[in-house]
C-alpha cells in the first residue's frame, strides 16, 4: 500500500511542480520522500531558493510559516495542521513586546523554533546551528534571547556572557535527563555522547559535543569514532543507522520523541498534493516585519 501511494506522491509532486521538505525529527517514511531533508536552518535555506511552485513541508507550523516568509510566492502546505510546537506556543508577540518594555535597549535574539508573529518583534532569528555565531555578531550588551532558554544558557556559557532569557523550552528536549545519560555512559563507556543544545544544562554538561541536528550528522560523518549516545529527538538515529550501517548509535532514552513530528505521514502528504489544501501563508504585514530578522539569521553561519 505504501509503495502505490509513494508512486502518486510522486506523479503529483511532477504535475504541481512540488518540492518535498522534510525535517529530521519526521517519520521514517516522509523521510524516505524528501526532496531535501535537514534541520530548521537547512530547511530554510531550501524554502528561501527553490524554484518550486509548491512546497510541501512536512515540519512543525512554524518551519511552514518561515518557508512562506521566505517565498510569498509560492504555495506551502502542512500536511496536518495540528502538528505544532510547544515551545513556540510558550511565547506570543504580546507578551514579547511587554517583554521588551521591561527591558529597553535590549537587542531580540529569537530562536527559530517560534511564531511568524513573535519573529515580527524581533531584530534577528537564530537556529541551533547558529545561535552562537548570531549572539557573538551583536554589538550590545543586553541581548534578549527567546523562547528557549537551554539554547540560551548554552549560549551564555560558550561566550561567556549573560542573556536576558525567556523561560521557554522543548518538551522533548527536556525529557533526556542528566541520569539518563549517566546510566548509558556507564553501559557504554566506549561511546561519545552526542546532544542537542536544548537538553537541560546537566544533560549538556555530560556531553563530549552540543551539536544541532545537522551538527550531529556531521560529526558522525567525519569522526572515527564508530559508536554515540544521541541525545536528539529519537528519529535521526533512524537516518544515522541508514547513512552509516558500521556505526552504532544509541538513543540516550526511547521517550525523546516528539509527537508533533509524528503527525504527518505518506497519506496526509498525497492528499495535500491531491486537494493542494492546508495551505500556510502569513499575513503580509507579519510577513514583511518577521522577513528581516530571518534573512539577518541566514547571513550568519
């Protein structure tokens, strides 16, 4: 059954001259039908130079909203519209905006993983990839740093410098506990540990690197080490046994999955190609003001 609908998925990606998007963190299966696959900042850059006329993205509500940011031309769709994020839910634009009343001055860092209209109010986005390199280009000594604070805490100690830090976080994230980790060490000492910057600072403190998603991939790709504990959302150990079959990859626990990630699947793709429905466009007035602060974030490696 997978295989007939794999095979309509792809006569109607050629008859509505589609592109496929799909994140990481995506089931296996809308994995194995991306066009292009990689995090939030790879996605982006896709999104922003594609000569598609439609792009489907199977993501969270956000990474679709930044993709028609970056291409109002084009027509994106989200094959669940119910797939979203709870950290970008943990910030709104009004509470940003009180939030920068109560600290003038300060410069707005916002991470990717938030609202169109949360990247309005904001002077530059970041992703996991590049929040580092994003802070460290901010000739400011107030930076505002939303929603996520892990990521921001990281960033505090990487630079040595102190963030105003919304109190925001990833769900999924938060759930690979520090004694997780430990108990995985001591199962498998000859493993390096592998996380992402949103795990709790006790969990990144136990890790021999703090990588995005990509970062991951492309540690494992040039390292000659053969075995990792990951400490991501569970489903890149999926595309890290698939790339690399003569490494071993553990999950640092098996309830880091994200269950918005999970909504999409190979029938939702095909019948948003058939009905070309849950369509996500930005309101133009957002789109322009959150614009900016995006391109700013993809000059920045």
């Amino acid at each position: 059954m997978s295989r007939e609908i794999i095979e309509k998925i792809k006569e109607l990606k050629k008859q509505r001259n589609a592109v496929i998007l799909v994140h990481n963190y995506q089931r296996r299966e809308v994995q194995d039908i991306a066009d292009f696959s990689g995090d939030s900042l790879e996605l982006s850059r896709k999104a922003s130079g594609t000569d598609a006329d439609v792009i489907v993205f199977c993501g969270v509500h956000f990474m679709a909203e930044t993709a028609s940011i970056l291409s109002p031309d084009k027509k994106v769709l989200l094959p669940d519209l119910e797939s979203g994020c709870p950290m970008a839910d943990m910030i709104n634009r009004q509470q940003l905006i009180q939030f920068k009343k109560d600290n003038p001055g300060a410069t707005v860092v916002t991470y990717i993983n938030s609202t169109a209209e949360v990247k309005a109010e904001t002077d530059i986005c970041c992703t996991s990839s590049n929040a580092v390199n994003v802070v460290r280009s901010i000739d400011n000594d107030k930076i505002i740093f939303c929603p996520d604070r892990n990521l921001g805490l990281y960033v505090e100690k990487v630079l040595n410098k102190k963030l105003i830090l919304w109190q925001g976080f990833c769900p999924t994230h938060m759930r690979m506990l520090p004694e997780y980790v430990i108990e995985k060490k001591h199962k498998y000492p000859k493993a390096l540990v592998l996380v992402h910057p949103e795990c709790q600072p006790e969990t990144v403190a136990l890790a021999d690197h703090v990588l995005s998603t990509t970062g991951i991939m492309n540690y494992v790709a040039g390292s000659g080490h053969n075995e990792f504990i990951i400490g991501t959302e569970n489903e890149i150990t999926f595309i890290l046994r698939k790339k690399y079959p003569d490494k071993i990859f553990h999950t640092v626990t098996d309830i880091a999955v994200c269950p918005n990630m999970k909504k999409n699947t190979l029938e939702k793709v095909l019948w948003t190609l058939q009905e070309m429905k849950n369509e996500i466009k930005v309101p133009e007035e957002i789109r322009v003001l959150a614009y900016k602060p995006i391109r700013k974030m993809l000059d920045i490696y």
